[in-house]
C-alpha cells in the first residue's frame, strides 16, 4: 500500500509549498497530491483556494483585508505575498511555488506528483501550457479527473498519462473508464465514510464500490486523519491512501 500526502505534509507544513512536499519526501511518501491554478499571466502556480486570503499574508505578515483572486493577479504580483507565515514564523518568506519547481523536486527525488481536477475548468490554450510543462519536466504526473470526456483530453496530449478518477463510481461507469484507460496506468478514488466529509455529495467507500473498482483497478481511499483507519484500508484492500500527513508511510 503506497501513501499519498495530501498538499504535502499539511499537518506540518504550509499546504502547497516546498517546505510541505520537501518533508513529504523525507517522511517516505510515494505521492504528492497538489492543486494548480494559473495566473493571470498563465504561470500554473500552487495554491488550493481561488483566493489567497487564508494560506497568505502581506509581506509583512498582516492579513489581506480584501479578496485577492490569483487568477487576477501576475506571477511578480503573487511573489509580494508570503505562504508562510500563517503556519508559524519558522516558515516566514514562503513564497507560493509554481508547478515548475515541484515538478523539478519531484524529479529529482523520484516521487509522483498528483494534479487535482480544478485543472479541467481551464480553458484549452492554458491546458495546453500545463501540458507541455509536464511533458518537458520528465517528472512523474498523475492527473485526477471526475469526468471521461477531461481523460479523453488529457490522453490525447498525454496518452501514456497515469490516470486518478474520483468520479462516480457504478459497474456502467467503471466499463467504459476499462476501454478508455486500457494501456494507462489507473486509480479510482473512494471517500471514506466520515462525517466531516460532509460536504462530500458521491456514494462513499463501501464492500460493493471497492470490490467493484478492485475487479477494474487499483483502488485509492481518502482522506486518513487518524492512525485506527488503517483497518479500514486494509479491509477494502486499497493500493493507495491519502493522508493530511497524521498518518505516515
């Protein structure tokens, strides 16, 4: 069973920043989740949040009063904020990476990167942008997908790309999902039955749904925030786990 950190070590860590995927590879982790966004000169950056305002400060360590969208805002821009120090001074002067960089380390120390599906509500020429980055690093990339018709695109710039699906999971589904992703290597993401995972509206992990994706797949649970839900990975048998980094390899 391999082991996935979620935003990096997050527990640890400022969420999507070097220091966080730095101590992901240090703690043994085989993935490295992270969300990309780009920016408003189409740098794809790092950062969860369409906004800065909870995971960065001003330079000087005061609060943004006001919404900064980083889709409105340029690469230069983004670099006066500080993704640090909301963590703790230790982390004072993180700035927000970009994908380059993660995907340079991530290189470098032989670990797979995993992209979130906010990049399938981007438009085709900045697809195309983030394509080509991933390709030129020669790093290991996992894009997760909710929809067939996003695989299909991904597979035709990418068409040996590893492949995590955390759609909707049925036998009709998870067919098709087999003839589209035949060659490639593919995961389908479960969410564990929890009820701070409310907001989370698909079917969760169940006997039927895991042994369904196991007889395609491989099989992804998330999230593990305590050390007593291993059982519930090793009763479903998955392949991979996500962990906020409570949970270590």
């Amino acid at each position: 069973m391999k082991f996935q950190a979620h935003r990096g070590v997050c527990t640890e860590c400022p969420e999507n920043t070097i220091p966080a995927f730095e101590r992901a590879i240090e703690q043994g982790y085989s993935y490295i989740e992270t969300d990309t966004r780009a920016t408003k000169d189409d740098i794809w950056v790092l950062m969860h949040d369409e906004t800065l305002n909870r995971t960065c400060r001003n330079g000087d360590g005061t609060e943004l009063t006001k919404p900064v969208k980083l889709s409105e805002i340029t690469y230069k821009e983004m670099l006066n904020y500080d993704a640090g120090i909301v963590r703790g001074n230790e982390f004072k002067g993180t700035l927000i990476p970009t994908l380059a960089q993660l995907l340079n380390l991530a290189k470098q120390a032989e670990i797979t990167v995993k992209l979130d599906n906010i990049i399938q509500f981007y438009t085709d020429e900045q697809l195309k942008i983030l394509f080509n980055l991933v390709v030129s690093s020669k790093a290991t990339v996992a894009f997760t997908c909710s929809s067939i018709d996003f695989i299909k695109k991904i597979l035709d710039a990418i068409p040996d790309a590893e492949i995590h699906y955390d759609g909707l999971v049925n036998a009709e589904i998870m067919e098709e999902l087999s003839k589209v992703l035949k060659d490639n290597n593919w995961v389908v993401w479960m969410c564990l039955p929890s009820a701070a995972k409310n907001w989370f509206k698909l079917p969760r992990a169940s006997d039927d749904l895991c042994a369904l994706v196991r007889s395609y797949t491989k099989l992804g649970l998330w999230i593990f925030e305590r050390e007593e839900q291993l059982k519930e990975a090793e009763h479903w048998k998955a392949d991979l786990i996500e962990t906020d980094g409570t949970v270590k390899p």
